[in-house]
C-alpha cells in the first residue's frame, strides 16, 4: 500500500504522485523538492522505491545487489567503490566534497537499478527466459597459443 503524505517539505503532493508514492517518479519529484529547498545535497531515494512487479528472481536479485550498496565516507571512493579512486579534492570542505561523492553514488546505484528493470521487464534478457531462472553459461576452452614458456631452451634442444 502506497501511503504518500498530503505535503512534503512544505509542497502539497500532486494526486498522480500519491498513488505512485514508491515509484521512481515519486523519487525523482522528492528530490527536487529537496533542492527547490535549497538542500542541494537530496537524501538518498533507493530504499524508498519498491521494485517493479514482473521482475524476474535473476534481476530481482541484482536490483536489490545495486540498492544495498553504499558510499563509504571514510575511504571516499567513487563509484563503484573500488581502492584506487582516492580522494581528490581542490578546497578544504571535505565535508561537501564527501556530500557530493555520496549523491554521485546514489545516483548511479539508482541509475543501474533502473536499468536492471528495463533489461527484465523488456523481455529480451537470457537470465528470465522460460525456465524462469538464470542461463546456462557453457564455458567454451579456448585453444592455447605458444608462449615463451614453451619452447625448449637452448640447453634443452638438443
């Protein structure tokens, strides 16, 4: 059950918005109240969507994958979290550059959400075919090539 309040941050909720109050739609409208508020840094709208109905147990799966993932604000690390992408900042706010990193990384997290859905949902995907579960991969052995490694050496040759 969708419960949507009458207002939100001030701003009377459209009609249209309160029956879809767990939709990306929904996100999207909070967000923009936020800055239209002069919050320019919005709270995170990814735990406040339900997923899709008709997503498949595969994708189902990944959806959740990409909405538990969080912004470490020790390490500062960009999307998608990986060492190797420190702290670069020009300034002394941290506080704001953390801010900021953070919202970048909700925004891509909700933005592959929102892909996962539409890969599903389009019917194309191999993963929710009508086995309804998740592809065979056949790993196919590639023919090994000769490396250095292989040829005899000098000594050996003869």
């Amino acid at each position: 059950m969708n419960i949507a309040p009458d207002t939100y941050l001030g701003t009377p909720v459209p009609d249209h918005l309160k029956q879809r109050w767990r939709t990306w739609e929904a996100a999207a409208w909070r967000q923009q109240q936020h800055r239209a508020n002069n919050r320019m840094n919005p709270p995170d709208e990814r735990f406040n969507v339900s997923p899709p109905k008709g997503v498949c147990s595969v994708h189902h799966q990944m959806w959740l994958d990409y909405r538990n993932m969080h912004f470490d604000p020790v390490t500062g690390d960009r999307w998608p979290g990986n060492p190797g992408s420190p702290f670069l900042y020009v300034g002394t706010d941290m506080r704001e550059l953390r801010e900021q990193r953070r919202v970048e990384w909700d925004e891509k997290a909700s933005a592959a959400m929102r892909q996962v859905e539409r890969i599903c949902l389009s019917g194309n995907s191999p993963q929710c075919g009508p086995g309804d579960g998740p592809a065979d991969v056949v790993a196919v052995p590639q023919p090994r090539s000769r490396t250095v490694t292989d040829l005899p050496l000098p000594a050996e040759a003869s």
